[in-house]
C-alpha cells in the first residue's frame, strides 16, 4: 500500500495582551491553545495608561501560547481531494 496522504504538522504561536505583571497570573490563552509560559508569564512588553493630557507607558507581561494542528497535504505524485495516484 503506498502512502497517499502526508499530513504538515504546523504549530501556530502567538501572544495575549500585555498587562501588568501583577494581573497577568489568570490570564488564559485562546480557545485551544496551550500556556507555554507559567505564573505572570514573560516581562517583555509595555501597557499603556491614557489621561487626560499624556499617555503612560509601563512595563508589563504576557504569556506565550500554541496552537498545534494538522494541515491535510497529499504525498509527492498525489493530488486532488482524495489524494489520487498517476
């Protein structure tokens, strides 16, 4: 039996909102992705405050999250939906 379906495996990464630090312990990733970071997660980013007259910047933190899923692809010298031979 040759194989017809090769199947990409790709992971999808991406990054919440940056917050204050001390607020950023709940914060959850998007439905189905996973935490990759753990407690307040990573110092690497900066929220802003607006008033009336300035804008605030301090530094913040924001989890890293993935997402890993499987990209249907034919094997070399298949095509099609069903993946068929020469």
């Amino acid at each position: 039996q040759i194989k017809k379906q090769c199947d990409q495996k790709l992971i999808i990464r991406m990054k919440t909102e940056c917050v204050p630090c001390s607020s950023n312990f709940e914060t959850q990733c998007p439905a189905g992705y996973t935490k990759m970071t753990k407690r307040s997660g990573i110092p690497d980013c900066r929220y802003y405050l607006e008033t009336k007259t300035h804008t605030l910047f301090f530094p913040g933190c924001r989890h890293h999250c993935m997402k890993e899923f499987e990209q249907p692809e034919c094997c070399q010298g298949h095509w099609g939906p069903d993946c068929m031979g020469k």
